[in-house]
C-alpha cells in the first residue's frame, strides 16, 4: 500500500491525525495534497458550511467556542477553519484563537486549524477553502469558518458559506458600519453578542428596525437578531438552531444555489492566482515593450496568457 493510500484509508475512518497529516499537504500546496483532495471531493458534502464575519473583537472566536461546546453537549462533532490576520513579517496565526479554542483540544470531535490570512482575496484563501473542502470530506456535523472581519473577506464568506452569521456588538458603531459597508445585506443571521454590556436591547430594536423597513414575504428570509453572551454560552444553542432554520428555508435548490456560488468563487480564485503568478513572471523584455509603446497592454496579456 503506498504512503497516500494508507493516508486516504485513516482519513476515511476518521483518524484526526490523517486529518492533520492532509491539512498540512493542502496548506503547502503540494501536488500531492491537491490530488488527494481531488480524491476526497465526490459527491455533495452535507455539513453545513458556517460563515462567521463581524468586526475583530466582536467575539467572533469566543461564539465559535461557545458554539462548539453546544454542538459537543449534542455529541456533534465540529471542525473549524479561523483565517487570522497575519502580519506579512511573521506569516503566523494570531495565537489567541488557539489558545481559545483550546479547551476542546483533547476533544477528537473537535477540530481546529487557524491559517494566516496572507494571500489574495481577502484573506479567504484557496488553501483555507481547500481546508474546508476536507472537513467536509471528514464528515463533520458543523464547520465554521471564522474570517478577519476587515474588507473584502466579509462579502467573499458570504460566497462561501451556506449560512452567514453576522456578529454585532452594542457598542463601537457596529452596525452603522455594517449598513454603510454593505455587510448586513449578507448576513443570514444577525448576532447581538456581548448582551451582557448596556445597550444590547435598543440595539436588537434599532436593527429590527432598519430591517422591517425593507419590502419582505414569505419567499424572503428575514435574518432572526439574536442576543448572546459568547464569554458564558448564553444563546449559542439558539444560535445553533436559528441556523439549522435556515437551512430548512434554503432547502435543497437553495442550498445548490449556494454551492454553485461557491464554486464560481473558488474558480475565480485559482484562475486570478494562476493569472496573477503568470503577470509576475513578465519578461522585462515584454515591459520593457509595453513601457516603449511597442506593444499594448493588452497584447503583452495576451502573449501571457497564451504561454507563447
Ligand atoms: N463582555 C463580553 N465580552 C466578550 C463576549 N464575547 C467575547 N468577549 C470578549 O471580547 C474580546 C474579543 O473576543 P474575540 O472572540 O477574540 O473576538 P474576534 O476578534 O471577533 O474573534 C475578548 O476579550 C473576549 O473575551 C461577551 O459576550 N461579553
Ligand atoms: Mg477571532
């Protein structure tokens, strides 16, 4: 048996080290881990895929904690994907999400992976969404996908994630912001979380509010607002549920309406890096061309492109 088939085999029984051992070949991107990916990938995964956005220090880790504790009360098991911000110097993962989540670490229903948000796209890589494609192979019952809440990657997780929670705070302006940014028309579930700090109430009616004022029926979904207090685990359980709601509205031609945006997303995301690989290993005799006026921009694109 070769050393990919015996991995294959422990992955498929479930063995979290062949998980691990897989995560890492597919966060280095090495041919071996994209063709044991491509391996993994048949049929239609069936966890759902739960986008988590929101400012940094709204509790975004600090609810996925909570969620994963009421997820493992029900003996679901869970794995998430938290894209850090990183710094360009080091590379590395805010050590706080692993420290966090870190309680349930000798859980082996649990699984966690922090990448560094270097890359493209928002910080949503092809490699976290490789990450995710194989805890979906690992037959989870619940994968989070907890993002940098700055700029692009908000939008993108909502192309990525079957469900969208929004995480919102009483105080800082939150949900100003989100209004402004465009953020709110994404989110499928908005979350009031600290409710333990003043305000959270007039917070929950303002929001309800500005959402009432939109035009909805029964064919709209109209995101539930709901109150947590992430630190304790006050409201995950419904959180969890409020979830599993939306899931029932998507139904089934939702749901493959979301993976196919899904997959659009993935796509353009390795046809931009192949493309943006390719524009970085220009000749400077084709530059030097184009900064002459020989040749247009375009021309040179082509040339690129064409590999010729
Ligand atoms: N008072 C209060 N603090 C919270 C709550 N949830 C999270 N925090 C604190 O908010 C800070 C930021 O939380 P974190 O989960 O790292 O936020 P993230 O950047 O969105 O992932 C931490 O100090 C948490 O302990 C809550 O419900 N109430
Ligand atoms: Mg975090």
């Amino acid at each position: 048996m070769t050393l990919s088939s015996s991995l294959l085999e422990r992955f498929r029984a479930g063995d979290p080290r062949a998980l691990a051992r897989l995560i890492t070949l597919v966060e280095s991107e090495t041919p071996l881990g994209a063709e044991l990916l491509s391996a993994l990938r048949s049929g239609t995964p069936s966890a759902p895929v739960i986008g988590v956005t929101g400012s940094p220090g709204s509790g975004k880790s600090t609810l996925v904690d909570a969620l994963i504790a009421s997820a493992r009360e029900r003996g679901e098991r869970v794995g998430v994907v938290a894209v850090d911000p990183s710094s360009p110097f080091s590379g590395g993962a805010i050590l706080g999400d692993r420290i966090r989540m870190l309680r349930h670490h000798a859980d082996t229903g649990v699984f966690v992976r922090s990448l560094a948000s270097r890359g493209a796209l928002g910080g949503l890589s092809k490699r976290a969404m490789g990450v995710v494609s194989l805890m979906e192979a690992f037959d989870f019952d619940w994968i989070f996908l907890e993002t940098v809440g700055v700029g692009q990657s908000e939008v993108d997780i909502a192309s990525v994630a079957d469900h969208t929670l929004l995480v919102l705070t009483p105080a800082g302006g939150d949900a100003v912001q989100a209004f402004k940014a465009g953020i709110m028309e994404i989110a499928d579930l908005l979350i009031v979380n600290k409710a333990d700090l003043p305000g959270a109430e007039r917070m929950v009616r303002e929001l309800r509010a500005a959402l009432g004022l939109g035009a909805h029926d029964e064919f709209t979904w109209l995101p539930p607002i709901l109150k947590t207090v992430a630190s304790s685990g006050d409201g995950a359980r419904d959180v969890l549920d409020a979830v599993l709601k939306h899931r029932v509205f998507l139904g089934e031609a939702g749901l493959a309406e979301r993976r196919l945006e899904r997959a659009r997303f993935e796509v353009r995301a390795e046809v931009q890096e192949r493309a943006s690989r390719l524009a970085g290993r220009a000749e400077s005799d084709v530059l030097r061309a184009v900064a002459a006026g020989k040749l247009s921009a375009g021309e040179a694109a082509d040339h690129l492109l064409r590999g010729s």
